[in-house]
C-alpha cells in the first residue's frame, strides 16, 4: 500500500482498506468485499426472504389476548400458545360426550335439566314445577303482581295520601336535609304542597291500573305517604322485608326515586331512613321502564314514603307502587279471594250477566239487591221487645222490627181475636160515651131517645142478667131499657 494512503481502524481495531473491487480484501480476517456480502446473505433474512427455518423463543402468555399488528414474533406465538393450550378436546372432535358439567338429561328426551344457561335447576320454572310461595324458607317462587304484590289495595287498608312538590323554592333545593346528626329525628324537609291527588288517583297506583297514575309535572316531586294507623304510630303487621317496584306510563319515566321510613327495631338502628330506587327492567325514556328497591332490613317499618322526581325534560306519570314481600301473610296480604284465611274484600261485588248494577255486595257489608230469596225454615232470630208501639220501617233490621211486632202483639187484648162483641167483653157497669165501633151499630127496643146525648149513653145492667141498655129520657119517668146490638157497616 502506498505510503501516502493512511490506515483506517474501526471500534474492534480491523484494519480498512479503500473499496476498489469486489475482490478487494477488507478487515483483518482478509476475506474480500464479497464474500463479507456473501457471509450476510446466509445469515441475514431478507425482508421477502424465506423464512422457513427460522426459529422464534417465546414465553406463554399469562392470558388470552388477540394477537395485534405490529407484536414481536416472540410475542404473537406466546398468545397463540396460550389460547391453544386452553382448547378443549370438543374444540377437535366436536362431540357432545366430550362436554364437562353437562346436563345429564334433557327435557327433549323426557329427562330433567341440571342447568339451563349456566342456571341450576332450583333457579328456573317449568312446567308442572311446584311453587310454594307461602313458604318463604322451602320450595320454587313466583311472585306475580296482580296476586301477590302486598299494596294492593293500600289505600282501603291504610292512610294514604299523595302531594306535589316543587324541586326548587326560593333557591332552595328540595327535600331539604335536617337534623343530620340525630337519625331518629326527621331527616328531611319538604316544599309547601302545591297540589294533592285525588283519592281515584290514589288508587289507580294500589289497584293494578296500568292505565291511571298520577302525573308529575317537569321541576316537581310526587310524594306518597303510606301510614298503618290514623296517628302514623302503627308498624306494618307481618315481615316486611322485600323488594318495591314503581312503574311509569308508557316512557314518562323520572329521573330518580326513593323511598323513606322510620325504623323501631332496634338491631336495624332505629331512625329515619332512605333508600334509592334502582333499575330493574328496561331503561329511562323506555316504555319498558321498572324501578326496583330492595329493603331487607328495617323490621319495625312505619311512615313509609315514596318520593319520585320528574324527568328534567318531560313530564313523569307513576302508575303503580308494588310491594314484592319475601315472607308474605297471604290471608292478610293477598289482593284475591284466597282460601288461606279469612278473606277481606275492600271493593263492591257486583255481577256480569245483570244489565245494570242491580245487586250489589260493598265493602262496607251492605246488601242491595230487586229481589232477596230466602229459605230461612231453620233460621232463629234474637231480640228485644219495643218498649212502645211504632210502626214497622224499611231498612230496619230483623231484630228491631221483630220487637215491634212483639210490642204490638203483646199489648192486644181479647176483643182483637173475636168477631162479636159479647157483654162479658164490656167492662161491667161502665158508662160507653162514644160509639163502641165504626163497625157496630144500635137498635134500640124501646121507645127512640130524643136527645144526642142520650144516644150516646149505655150501660150492663148486672141485675138484669148483663143487659146491654140504653138512658132513655123521653119516658115519663126516665129509665134504662134493654137494646140490641147487631153487626153491620
């Protein structure tokens, strides 16, 4: 190499030599320019290269994750890795034996499931399944609102009443909280009334009418208050723990809801409460729309309310409140005729093939009807005697007009079962001054008595055999002579 061409070294101290040609030596292993290329070619992959034997380490992923663009070979064959070794050997042969946890049986071939969509056997209903909602510990349940929801007819059992009111007064949002710091005291203050329901809009949210309500206007609350005695001191009679459920019309849904009470029990913390409405079925501004609150606690429950804020941008109409209890009294709280106790019924019967309400059975236990057939052949009564003669009077009771009709029997006397008028029935030596009867009339056998008054007076002559007789002046020597009484009009 000349002496004026100056050597060159690189970071691993090799020589470098000027590139000329392809056979020129470069490095210090002396191999020429080309085959250097020659060694990269076969050791290299080119981009469009075959790839056949190259190899890749990688590690298993922890979990199945799709492979994505732009992953190191180490990292795409550690997913694969990890979804293959978790397929199952019926992801290969496609039979159904090769199922785990399968049903034994299914109904298509007269077995029983053990599951259905991952659901035991003890969570779904079939047909012919058994269901024994009075027993709130064993069995299948049910619950069906129009038989088993417990507010039925709330407004007929308790004291119910429902306001509106307004969100905002004055800057002031309510329900307004107080008394934070003492829980057994009120916890929340309304806004003044500025409406009251009427009590048909009341029952339509007790009585399963999907098509009444009560409307909430935009920037208003409905509040509905149930009490169990008139002085709001009562408790609910029974096990209230369970699950409310409020209903809107159509997609006149709120924006939220709640419902408030007093708890007395003591393990409960006694105090006022409130609970928040969940959604249950469908979704706000849907006409599938159910809100749910379940209230497991709170035994002593009294004074509940149910509080429902309209929707921000249009109006909210509550259609009915159910009460879905988890250890029901079905001869207390059942809305139909049941044959667990005694039955109790808070609306009129009434009856289908009449053409007008003609009979009519009420609540109140009264009894209208055109015409009552009876056979009371074996029937007794019990009553007292009237102290005094009245007249009977429709709408009286038997009992009342049975001691009238006694009254009024006891007090005849012997000339009300007779057809004549014997002397023995006059009272002895008594002077008659008025006709005895519009019926009787007097003919006299003497001589006619010239005066009124003489007419008028008779008497029984109990020296002359009884003899009815007469005073007749118009004689000489005025005297009582014989008469004879017949019969006659």
């Amino acid at each position: 190499m000349p002496a004026y061409i100056k050597t060159l070294k690189n970071s691993n101290d090799d020589s470098i030599y000027p590139i000329t040609t392809a056979s020129a030596v470069y490095g210090s292993d002396n191999k020429t320019v080309q085959q250097t290329l020659d060694d990269v070619a076969a050791t290299y992959l080119k981009k469009a290269g075959d790839s056949s034997n190259t190899t890749v380490d990688f590690t298993p992923a922890n979990t199945r994750e799709e492979i994505a663009t732009g992953n190191k070979l180490s990292v795409l064959f550690g997913k694969i890795s990890k979804w293959f070794s978790e397929l199952k050997t019926i992801a290969f042969t496609g039979n159904y034996n090769d199922l785990s946890n399968k049903p034994l049986s299914l109904p298509a071939n007269g077995g029983n499931a053990d599951t259905l969509c991952g659901i035991e056997a003890g969570g779904f209903i079939i047909n012919g399944d058994t269901i024994l909602n009075t027993n709130p510990f064993g069995g299948k349940k049910l619950y069906i609102n129009s038989i088993d929801d417990a507010m039925w007819a709330a407004d007929k059992k308790w004291f119910v009443s429902a306001t509106l009111h307004s969100k905002v007064v004055s800057g002031v949002t309510y329900p307004k909280a107080i008394n934070t710091a003492d829980i057994t005291l009120p916890q929340w203050e309304d806004s003044p009334v500025v409406s009251t329901a009427s009590s048909e809009q009341i029952n339509s949210l007790f009585s399963n009418n999907y098509e009444g309500g009560i409307t909430i206007p935009i920037g208003q609350y409905l509040k509905v208050a149930i009490d169990f005695s008139q002085d709001k001191q009562a408790y609910f009679t029974g096990y209230p723990y369970g699950t409310y459920y409020l209903n809107y019309y159509d997609t006149n849904t709120p924006n939220n809801a709640q419902v408030r009470c007093y708890n007395g029990y003591a393990l409960h913390t006694v105090g006022y409460k409130t609970l928040n409405f969940t959604d249950f079925w469908g979704a706000k501004n849907t006409s599938q729309y159910v809100q749910q609150c379940e209230d497991g606690g709170n035994f002593h429950r009294r004074n509940l309310e149910f509080v429902v804020f309209s929707s921000d941008d249009h109006i909210t109409i509550l259609t009915e409140i159910n009460w879905k209890l988890s250890r029901p009294d079905f001869s207390r709280d059942s809305p139909i005729l049941a044959k667990y106790g005694n039955n109790k019924s808070y609306f009129n019967m009434t009856f289908g093939t009449q053409t007008a309400d003609k009979v009519i059975i009420t609540s109140s236990g009264g009894i209208t009807a055109e015409t009552v057939t009876a056979n009371m052949t074996s029937s007794t009564a019990t009553f007292a005697d009237a102290t005094e003669r009245s007249n009977i009077n429709t709408n009286e009771t038997f009992a009342v007009m049975l001691g009238k009709i006694k009254k009024w029997f006891s007090d005849f006397g012997s000339l009300a079962f007779k057809n004549k008028v014997d002397a023995v029935d006059l009272p002895v030596g008594t002077v008659i001054d008025a006709n005895y009867s519009a019926s009787v009339w007097i003919k006299k056998t003497a001589a006619a008595a010239t005066s009124v008054a003489d007419k008028n007076k008779f008497l029984i002559d109990t020296s002359d055999n009884n003899i009815l007789k007469v005073w007749d002046s118009s004689l000489a020597t005025p005297a009582w002579v014989p008469v004879s009484v017949a019969w006659g009009t």
